[in-house]
C-alpha cells in the first residue's frame, strides 16, 4: 500500500522524482529526501501527479508536481505515476512544500523541500504542501514501556500498553520492525518471575546472554530524523542480584544510581500523534446485540464484557474512520452500530463516537471483523468478532479492520 518515493536534484535544483528509496540508486542525481505515500487512495488524501519532460536520464530531464491530479502531463510535460497524500497535517507525516520557477533552458522548474510547508524563498513560487510519512508507516510496531515501582524494575513489549498486574505504563512509541539505513538493533530479553520479573534492552540482536531469556529485536534511529523522539536506555544494579534495565524519553538515561547506555530515535505515539484509544465490546444474552464503548472494560448493566482492543485517535497513514452509533435505550433494545466510515448517526441511529483503525495488517495489529443481522426486537444489529469475518451463523460480514489487541487474558 504504501511506497517510497525519492526526490533528487539537479545542480540547479530542478526535481527529479522516482519510485524507490534513493535518487541515486534510480534518478542519476544527488538525493534529496525520501517519503512514503499510497499506491491508493485513502481516507483524507487526494492524488499527486509526477510528469517529466526531456529523455530520461538525459541533462534536461527534469519532474513537476501537480496537486489533486491524476495526470502529470500538458505544456510539454509527459506523465510519470501517481500518488495519494494527505493535504492537511496528519499524525504520523511531516510536510513537503512545493514550488516553480523559470528553468534557465525554457519552461519550468519544480522543487520539493522536506520538512517546512513553504517553498516560496529564493526566487521560487510556493505552489502547495502536502504531509506524507518519512518512514514506512507498515514496517513500523509499537513499543511499551512499563515499571514496577516496588523495585523500579522496567518492561518492554510489543503492544500499546503495559498496564497489566503489577505493572504501571509509562509511554508507547513507534519504532521499526526491520533494519534500515541510519537505524541501530536493539534487543529486549527478560529475566525473573512475579516481582522480580524484568526486562533486558540492549544494542544489538540478542538480549539472550549472561542469564537473559531473548525475547524480541527492533530498530531506532542512530540520529534524530523529522518527527522522531529520543529514548535513552540505562542499567543499575537489581536487589535480587544482577543487573536491571530502564528506558526512558530523553537522551540520558543516566542519574538516580543509574548508569546511561545508549540513546536513540522513534516515533512518538501520544495524545497528540498517533494516540490509541481503548475500546471495549459486550454482548447481552437475549438477542446478542453488541454494546461498543470507549475504555478498558465494558461495564453496563445488562451486557456482559467480551473483549478490548486499542483503535487510534486520530487519523494516521493507512487507516480509516470506524464510527460508533446506538439505538434504544438501557433496557429496551439498546445495541451499537459499527459502520466504516465517520457517521453512524443515520437510518435512526444516534451518532457515537468515531476512531482509526488500518484496513490492511500491520505490525503489532489484529483482525476484528463487523457484521450485521436483522434484530428480533426489529431493526439491525451489529457485532464485532475477533477475526477477519464478521459473518457465519445468520450474520452477514460488513467489513474488516486492524487494531492492537488488549493485554486482557
């Protein structure tokens, strides 16, 4: 779904724009970012055409960038691909800024600048901006961080949350599940049982030495990259014997009796970017409808909780609106309604509440899947069930959408 897109320069900052992940490597030419977009369309984007002029590879070739167009073509241009990206500031993306001006040999020039939302300095025009993922948003997994403050013990996993028994969350964050130029391993390991249960985090790709059971590798960024946060990892002596690992936000791990390790980049997942919303599903017995709610455990009367998973707040590459809506009342048929899409307030329904979620599979997520069924008590009513058909046993399937599961047993 999403593919990475080169931009290059000539010596008089003409663009050449390529499919692929650096300018050199297809566009003959001295690299100037990469970003990823959509081969498709998706929820809030819209398209980008690329068109060149010249024979390719030539000393005139040269791209433009046409915005809300499919065609990259016209006034000598011919047309190159196309791409989908978000023209308003989205979680998970940057801005690039795109602008003209006169090329010396006739006709125009294009540019395309990483990172600011103006092009318009320095002779050119700013045309418009558009906001897409610097990194492959389906290679990235979450990671949490969670402590026990009996001893300060510290616990990674993949997930969004480590708020489970004895463990408090401290933060989320994004990082890759593959290796990529500028990126570092790091390993996660554990040790102990019931209090004394810890985890390892250290460079590499194996935390299974001196004791440590390997658990899993992922990857962060050796320096900062647009849109990137720090996290640092230390280590102190463990009470029981051994050592002990924190990972904190910051670049020093250091202080407190702890020694600093190492430092790195991710992407953040808060509130404010790509925050995840946890979500609650319950049933009641007489006709199963499905209650949907925000929050980690359903608990109206009537319904009995069946399972939570964690959808996204905000709109974020690859996914796409999932809408709550109710009808009846606490007693009297009341059911949720799950549509895809960002209203469920129609055909009698009360519009709810609407979260993101990935209609593809990413690293981390889980398949839920939506049908409906005609309602004895009249009407329809909807379920969500934990895997990718949401149909069978008289219910019709709907759709299918991916979101990270509940540390709930």
């Amino acid at each position: 779904m999403f593919i990475p897109i080169c931009v290059g320069h000539l010596d008089n900052w003409a663009i050449r724009v390529g499919q692929g992940t650096h300018s050199s490597d297809c566009l003959s030419c001295d690299h100037t970012c990469t970003f990823y977009a959509s081969d498709r369309q998706l929820p809030g984007m819209e398209p980008i055409a690329i068109g060149s002029t010249d024979e390719p590879h030539s000393d005139g070739w040269r791209h433009n960038i046409q915005q809300c167009c499919e065609d990259g073509s016209g006034n000598g241009w011919n047309h190159e691909f196309v791409f989908y990206a978000y023209l308003e500031p989205t979680p998970g993306t940057i801005p690039f800024a795109c602008g003209h001006a006169d090329n010396e040999d006739g006709g125009w020039k294009y540019r395309i600048s990483e990172n600011t939302d103006f092009a318009g300095d320095k002779g050119w025009e700013h045309d418009f901006v558009f906001y897409a993922p610097s990194h492959n948003p389906q290679s990235l997994v979450p990671i949490s961080i969670g402590y026990n403050d009996n001893d300060w013990t510290y616990k990674a996993r993949q997930g969004v949350t480590c708020q489970h028994d004895s463990w408090k969350h401290s933060f989320s964050f994004l990082a890759l599940n593959e290796w990529m130029e500028g990126t570092i391993p790091v390993a996660v390991g554990y040790a102990g049982e019931g209090e004394e249960h810890r985890s390892r985090v250290s460079q590499g790709e194996n935390a299974g030495t001196s004791g440590w059971d390997h658990d899993f590798v992922f990857h962060i960024f050796e320096e900062e990259k647009p849109g990137t946060i720090p996290i640092c990892i230390g280590h102190a002596d463990f009470s029981a014997g051994g050592w002990k690992y924190c990972v904190s936000k910051g670049e020093d791990a250091g202080g407190s009796g702890w020694e600093h390790d190492f430092h790195g980049y991710v992407y953040p997942m808060e509130e404010e970017s790509n925050g995840t919303l946890p979500l609650s599903v319950g049933y009641e017995s007489e006709y199963w409808c499905t209650l949907v709610r925000q929050g980690e455990r359903l608990e109206e009367e009537g319904f009995d909780h069946s399972f939570s998973f964690y959808g996204l707040q905000s709109k974020a590459p690859g996914a796409i609106p999932v809408s709550i809506g109710d009808a009846g009342s606490p007693g009297d048929n009341y059911r949720s309604r799950v549509e895809n899409g960002d209203d469920a307030g129609t055909s009698g329904w009360e519009h709810n509440f609407t979260f993101y979620a990935y209609d593809e599979q990413l690293p981390g997520t889980e398949p839920y899947g939506v049908g409906h069924a005609d309602n004895e008590a009249g009407g329809w009513k909807y379920r969500i069930v934990q895997q990718e058909d949401g149909g069978g046993n008289g219910w019709m399937h709907d759709f299918t959408f991916y979101a990270y599961p509940s540390q709930e047993e």
